[in-house]
C-alpha cells in the first residue's frame, strides 16, 4: 500500500506530521494553505506543489487521503469539502466545534464509505495503553471516581499564532486529550452533572480569549465513573496537574501523569493499592512514541482494505457533543444529557480496554515467560528478611513472574498477598515453585506440592522445580518456615550429622525427575524446572525424560554468565532463568558496566538486567528497597548492542565462587 496525501494547513503541526509521514508508506502529493508563502515553503521541502485554496488544490492533486491541519475553527469546513470530493478525511482535534456538524460529516462520510478520523491518537500511545492494561486486569476494581486536568497553559506565551486557540477556549483544545482517552476506556458521557466556567486572564496580556479560559465540569459516565474535568489557559502548563487523570476504584488508583503524551517515562504512570502509596509501573519491552502519521497510515490501511475506517471520528464526534453539553451546563447550571447531542446513527464503539497479554516478551522461545520475574527468597546476606512489602510492591509496579520456594517459608505471606483487593488476578501472574531437596521421595514430594500450593492460593504452579537435582535426607515437612526460630528451619532444611557434615539420600536425579513428572502429571504444574543443573545433569534428564523440562534456572551473572548450558538450552526451547543476578560481591562496582550504564540511563544493575534479556534470558533479581525494584523493571525494556554485550561478556572469572 503506498498511498498519497494531500496536506490542508502549513503551520507548525503540518511540519510535525510532513516529517514524520517519511517513516510510513504514505507521501505528501500537495499542501494547501490560505497563507500562500506557508504552503509553499512546506511543499518546497518536501518537493511538492502548492496551492491557497482548496478546491484548486482537489481539481490538481488526486491523493486520495486529505490531511486536515487547519486551525480549530475551520476544520469542519474543510472536512466537508474534502468529503464532497470523495476523498478520505484525517481530521485535527476537534472534528467540529458543533455535534450536528460533527454528526453530519460522520453521516457523509458514511452515505459515500469514506474513511474518516480524528485525532488525537493518545489511547494508542504507550503510557496510556499501560495504563489501560492496568485498568484491564481489574486491579482498580470498579472506577468510581476520577480527576482529570488539561493545563493548556497561557496559548499567548507558548504558541506563535495562539488566535485560534483563543476563539475556541480551553475545552476544544487542551480537554480533548482526557475525554478521548476516558471515552475510549469507559464508552460514552452519560450526563453533564454541573459545570462551572470562568473568564480568569492576566489583564497586562494584550489578547484575551473569546471563550471561557477556565473551565470545570463532572462528568457521569455511562459504564458508572464520574470524573471531574478541568480545562484551563489561566493555570500555567508548568503546573503541578498539567495533564494529569487520576483514576480511583474500589480496589487501588491508577496516576497517568500525561493524557495527551506521545513518549514514555518510568513514572509516568502509577498504580496504588488502596491504603499503599503509589508504586511506578515502568513499561517492560521496547517502546516508541507515537508518531503523527501512525494514525494517518492506519486510516490509509483500512482504506487499503476496503473497509474505510470511521471509528476515531465516530470517537471525536461524541467528544465534540461533551464539550458542547459541558458549555450548555455552564450557561444553565443544570445536569445536561450529552445523548441528546445525536452526532450519529453509527453506534458508539464500546471501551476499547481489553484484557492485554502482559507488555514485552518477544520470546522466541518454547514457553512465554514476563521478561524479568522478582526472587522471593527472604534468605539475604546470612538473614532471613521480611519480604511482605517488597513482594507487594513488585506486584504494584508490574512484576508479574515470582520466584518462590518452600525453602523461602513465605509461599502462606504471598498468597495472602495474591488474595488481597487491589492484587493482580493470580492467573496472571506467572508462579514458579520448587520443591526442596529433602522432599524429592514420591510422598514427601506431593504433599509439598500440595501444601505450598494451597498456602499460596492456586490450583497449579505454572512451573514446578526441583531447587536441586541432589537429594538430601528428609527431617520433617517444611511448612511455613518463616513462623519457625532460624534454628528450627535450619535443622528441617540443611539435615546434618552429628559431625556437621549434610546427609544426602540416595534418590537419582532420573527417579526425582520422574516424581516431578507425576507432579505434572496430576495436574498440579502447567510445566517443569530444573534449578542449579549442570550442563551432564541437563543432558541426564532429556535423555529420560517423558515431560521435558520448560524452564532451567541457574546462577546467572557477568561474572559466571554460564553461555554454554544458556546455548545448550535455547537450542533445545528450554527457556532460562537467572537466579541472584547481583548479588555476586564487587559486581555492581564494575567500571566497565558504569560505563556502559552511563550510555544507556541505567545503573550497574540495571545494565546486568538488560545483558540477562538481551541474551533471551529471564532475570528474577530481589530487592527490598522500592526505588531499585522500579528500576530493575524498567531496566528490562533496553536491548544492549553486540559491543556492549562482548564487554559484559568479558567480565567472565573461571571458576567463580561466592
Ligand atoms: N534456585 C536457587 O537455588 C536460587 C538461589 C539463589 C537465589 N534464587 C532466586 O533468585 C532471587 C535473587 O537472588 P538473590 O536474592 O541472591 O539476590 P540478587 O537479586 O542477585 O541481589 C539482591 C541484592 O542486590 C541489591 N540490589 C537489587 N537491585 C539493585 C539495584 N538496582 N541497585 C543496587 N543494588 C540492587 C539488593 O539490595 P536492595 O534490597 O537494597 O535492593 C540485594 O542486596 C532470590 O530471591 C531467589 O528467588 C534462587
């Protein structure tokens, strides 16, 4: 599909859209503008004629997608010609300022099946799908109540020709971004409850705006939420709320800090359980911004397909009919119904919030594994550590792999944790359990098996391990070690003699592997692990093994990153799991990982993180401190180049041992 466009309106927007039309299978066939020397500087750049009115303009250039870059006002008027002349419309914010306008051009575009859409795309942009997928997985529980901001700031300081943003006020403009992204998640305004407007203005300016600066109006949505809006040129876009929505459920809250951005940023969007602080949920892939074209090129695919695309405008045109119920209830200070604003006979497509697959995993390996998973593990510098909080919060901030173990004496903490309101459906998490190894004997090993998984609150793992493939005596079940003394749990798990030396059983690798087997077998794991297995070990199992194992979790690090067992296994679809990925001491003071960490924005940490991902492998670092379990996630999302990957490589140290 390679397909022409013609560009209406030359201003600062029509430059962003021009340059970034490059990247797509689009090209720019003409531009038009009122303002001839505009027209034809852009249409000089990028080597295309130029016209100053429109109807010249279609007689001449027979692209069959008009882009409608015009200011506010004139959009409507613009649209509709291009429409007449049986062309697809890409329309700026707002489609119209009037919802029968917009109904009309809606009806139009129909009657001849014309394409027709509108910006803005902000729902597709990164920070707010991950804000969608929060709202998707149910954590919020339901969404009462929201705050949503559009601090335009003062139109006459930051924009060269702030006139027509001045005609139309703050609502057209700047509250556009909110509605669009509420509408798309929570369908149409039901009710315009009360809305309020203001003619605040700095009197020293020298131009004020014809429509109310400020504006502020409770909206009822017709799915239940009700969200407060306030649209504003007088509060300055460096406020502390520039776009910011905030939305709260029964559950949790969710923060976006930017409705209307096309980027990503960590923090940018948050997520809070109720009674916990806000946690940052970082995205855990690559991400791009979105681009100004990308929506002029999938209204031109759908065109392509024969099958003209009108769902942004249908969109755009319930967003106009808000704005004008929110000026009708300013006006008479009552509830006002926006569906009597008809803009359609189309039907309004339904939230767009479907359960998503979690970000990332680009795998190409056998199971679909969270790029990174967090360890569970209380064990921490010869202590034992509460890990309640950090647990939550990795779950707060997006981590949705957990390393447990009934070594770890917590599976009964974090099911509970899994239980909790505002917690992510355990479904969707990814739970890998291990069975220790004094209970690798049939008996002994199903009834772990069953007691961790009711103290966590599942019916089956999604994969179960055996933490190691030696044998030790048995001196008692392990449950709930974390309520016994140290010295209790030590005596369960390390079984010694009376000289100090362990005691090992002898149950083979083969007969614990075929114990696991009938683990799977009874339904009670969706797959199989090998943790702490060497390279013969690996080879052991698959020579025997009836179920194969999924997933092999190892020591993994720089300095013993284990290259040959990772080939061995991704050759076979095994996938890998790197266990205590920083502990190793003086790793994180590396210089050569600073170095790189310097070039990429990531810590030491974070650039062992990406090496692990980078190289297909699953990091599961721990963390109690809040700030690196946030960052550790974040890390996850950069891919390092094969130079810095040869110098990690290089940090290898033979025979390293803690
Ligand atoms: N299968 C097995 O036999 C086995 C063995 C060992 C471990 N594991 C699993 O692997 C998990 C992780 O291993 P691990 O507990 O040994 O620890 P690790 O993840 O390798 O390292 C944890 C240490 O790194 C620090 N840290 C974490 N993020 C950091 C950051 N961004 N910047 C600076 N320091 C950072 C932590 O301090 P802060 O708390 O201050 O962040 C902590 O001291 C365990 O929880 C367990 O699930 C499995």
């Amino acid at each position: 599909m390679v397909m022409d466009c013609l560009f209406v309106g030359a201003g600062a927007i029509a430059s962003e859209y021009a340059a970034s039309l490059q990247s797509t299978r689009l090209s720019l066939a003409g531009v038009c503008d009122i303002d001839g020397e505009r027209a034809e500087t852009l249409g000089a750049a990028y080597d295309c004629p130029s016209f100053t009115d429109l109807e010249t303009a279609l007689a001449h250039i027979d692209a069959p997608i008009v882009v409608n870059l015009t200011s506010h006002a004139a959009h409507a008027d613009v649209t509709r010609t291009a429409l007449e002349a049986n062309r697809h419309v890409y329309s700026q914010k707002p489609l119209a300022l009037k919802a029968d306008t917009a109904g009309k051009l809606l009806a139009l575009a129909r009657d001849r099946n014309l394409a027709l859409g509108v910006a803005p795309e902000n729902p597709q942009g990164p920070s707010q799908r991950r804000a969608a997928r929060i709202l998707a997985s149910g954590r919020l529980g339901p969404v009462q109540l929201g705050y949503a901001h559009a601090h335009v700031g003062r139109v006459t300081d930051w924009h060269e020709r702030p006139d027509s943003f001045l005609d139309i006020g703050p609502l057209y403009d700047g509250a556009v971004y909110p509605l669009t992204l509420l509408v798309s998640w929570f369908g149409p305004v039901e009710t315009v409850r009360i809305a309020d407007a203001l003619d605040v203005w700095p009197n020293r300016e020298a131009q004020r705006p014809a429509a109310s600066s400020h504006v502020e109006a409770t909206l009822a949505f017709e799915s239940g939420p009700v969200v407060r809006l306030t649209a504003s040129f007088y509060a300055p876009h460096r406020s502390r709320e520039f776009y910011g929505l905030e939305l709260h459920g029964d559950d949790g809250s969710l923060y976006l800090e930017g409705t209307g951005a096309m980027d990503t940023a960590i923090d940018n969007v948050k997520f809070g359980r109720n009674g916990h602080e806000y946690t940052p949920v970082p995205p855990q892939s690559p991400t791009s911004s979105i681009e100004y074209a990308d929506a002029v090129e999938r209204l031109a695919q759908s065109v392509a397909d024969g099958a003209p695309s009108r769902a942004t405008g249908r969109r755009g045109a319930h967003v106009v009919a808000i704005c004008n119920g929110i000026e009708d209830a300013t006006e008479n200070r009552g509830p006002v119904e926006v569906s009597r604003y008809n803009t359609s006979a189309d039907p309004f497509p339904h939230p767009v919030v479907e359960p998503g697959a979690l970000d990332g995993s680009s795998d190409r390996m056998a199971i679909r594994l969270p790029p990174i998973g967090f360890g569970c593990s209380r064990f921490r510098d010869g202590e034992y550590v509460d890990r309640r909080e950090s647990i939550a919060t990795a779950l707060d901030a997006g981590y949705r792999l957990l390393d447990s173990a009934e070594l770890y004496g917590n599976e009964h903490r974090i099911g509970k944790l899994l239980a909790a309101p505002g917690a992510p459906d355990p479904e969707a998490v990814f739970i890998l359990g291990k069975v220790w190894r004094t209970n690798h004997r049939w008996e002994q090993m199903l009834e772990a098996a069953e007691r961790s998984l009711e103290e966590l609150g599942i019916d089956a793992f999604d994969s179960y391990a055996l933490h190691w493939p030696e044998a030790w005596v048995h001196r008692g079940q392990l449950n709930r070690l974390a309520d016994h003394p140290v010295e209790r749990q030590e005596a369960l798990t390390f079984p010694e003699d009376d000289e100090g030396n362990i005691q090992t059983a002898a149950i083979s690798l083969e007969t614990a592997w075929e114990n696991l087997e009938a683990i799977a077998d009874r339904g009670l794991t969706r797959t199989l692990t090998v943790s702490n297995v060497t390279t013969p070990q690996l080879e052991r199992i698959l020579e025997t093994a009836r179920v194969r194992p999924s997933i092999v979790q190892i020591e993994r690090h720089p300095y013993r990153p284990q290259n040959d067992l990772v080939s061995l296994c991704h050759e076979e679809g095994i996938r890998v799991v790197a266990h205590s990925p920083l502990s190793a001491p003086g790793l994180l003071d590396e210089p050569t990982l600073r170095d790189i960490g310097d070039r990429y924005g990531l810590s030491p940490a974070g650039v062992v993180l990406a090496w692990n991902v980078t190289h297909h492998v699953v990091p599961i670092p721990s963390s109690t401190t809040r700030s690196h379990i946030v960052s550790n996630l974040a890390a996850v999302k950069t891919r390092l180049g094969p130079e810095e990957i040869k110098r990690i490589d290089s940090l290898r140290k033979t025979n390293f041992e803690r």
